[in-house]
C-alpha cells in the first residue's frame, strides 16, 4: 500500500527495508526510466585530473560532496600534485580540510598515499585496481568511482545511497555492499553500466531520499517494488 507523506520513513541507509528482487527486465527498465530523465549524469566532485579526483573521492566518504567541494579549490591550488601534497604533508593538508568529517585521519591518508604515487607509481595515478586499492585511504568504493569517472571504466561503486536504493526498489538487495555491487552489475546492461553508478548516486541523494522518498516525482516509479511508496507530497 502507498503510505500517507505524514508517515515519514525512519530507517537509515544503512539498515533500508529490503523489497522483492527486480527481474532483468524489470531492472533494465528502471535503469533506463533514470537514464532518460539524465542523459549525461556527471559526479558532482570538482577535479581536474585522476590524482585530484582520487583525493576528492578519498576526502569524501561520511561527508557530502558538497562540503568536499568547499575544501579542495585551496587545497589543490597548494598541491595539484602527488609530489606537492607529498610536500605539503599531513600538517599542510589538514588545515585546509578541517570542515570535513574526520579529517585528521583523512590527512595522514592523503599524505600517505600521495607519497606512495611518488615513490611506486612516478607520480601516476594507476589504472589498476589492486594498485588503486593498496594506497592508503583507498577500498573498493573509491576505487571504483576513480576506475568510473577517471578511466572510463564500468565500474559500479556503492555508497550509502545506491545501496539503500539497491533494497529499497529491489533492483539489487544484499547485506553489503559487494552484494547490491554484484547484482547490480549483473543486471544492467553493458551499455547503461558506466552511467548507471551516476543515475543511482543522484537519484538516492535528491528523490529516492533515506527518510522520505520522494516517489511522486520518479521517474522510475512504475518498474519501483518499494511496498511503501510516497504519491504525494507532503503539505508545506
């Protein structure tokens, strides 16, 4: 049954309610629905190569892309390099992302693995993922999106939103994220599968939203097998 807009869902990202799993069709559908209404889906990091996009990405995670986004201008004005912020160090690069979310970790990272670049890989962002994965501050997530958005890879990288949105619809439920990472590789098709990391990122941060989807104004909403889905907005 549709739910009423003044019963907010309560359920966080990181625990969604698991809904009936999508069909191919099914699946394809939906990715298709979002690809329609965003032909061109960009991440919303500011980058201007791989390394700095490694570090955005790093610099990202339990903390929005828009409040990275308030950081990195100076910082890399400072350090648009692996040997540059390898100079700069932790104690150079930490004032610069004390906004953020644990940032004192997130500088000995990106010192770290900035020097590492230096001394293993020539300064050179690789493009390999067990390589990208041995720096520090690196896993799969960030991985993937470097692979995606750096070197035109199809790599699916989930985050909390597209792995809400994976049980939520059913388009790929699974208690972890390589879970709702590998069914929903095996669903969408090769030619949505670059893209598809985008459309699902956006569509979980601005509709399919963690405490209130937004359904009534989806555009996937028709091939959707969320049980509680919200028709109507709610009064303002």
């Amino acid at each position: 049954m549709p739910r009423s807009p003044g019963k907010p869902n309560h359920g966080t990202a990181e625990k969604p309610r698991r809904a009936r799993a999508m069909n191919a069709t099914q699946a394809e559908a939906f990715l298709r629905s979002l690809a329609a209404a965003n032909p061109e889906p960009e991440t919303e990091l500011l980058y201007t190569d791989p390394f700095t996009l490694l570090v955005a990405v790093a610099l990202s995670a339990q903390t929005t892309d828009a409040a990275v986004n308030r950081c990195t201008p100076a910082l890399f004005a400072a350090a648009p390099t692996p040997a540059a912020m390898a100079a700069l160090g932790e104690e150079g690069i930490g004032p610069h992302i004390r906004r953020i979310g644990l940032w004192q970790g997130k500088a000995r990272n990106v010192a770290a693995m900035s020097r590492m670049l230096v001394e293993r890989h020539g300064g050179v962002v690789p493009n390999d993922r067990a390589a990208l994965e041995a720096l520090p501050g690196v896993g799969r997530k960030t991985a993937n999106v470097v692979l995606n958005v750096a070197f035109g890879e199809a790599a699916m990288a989930v985050d909390t939103h597209i792995f809400r949105l994976g049980n939520r619809t059913g388009l790929a439920p699974g208690k972890t994220p390589r879970e709702v990472e590998d069914g929903l590789v095996r669903k969408c098709p090769p030619d949505l599968l670059r893209d598809a990391h985008h459309w699902l990122i956006l569509h979980g941060r601005y509709v399919c939203k963690a405490r209130m989807p937004e359904c009534w104004r989806c555009p996937a909403i028709a091939h959707c097998n969320y049980r509680d889905k919200v028709l109507v907005a709610p009064a303002k």
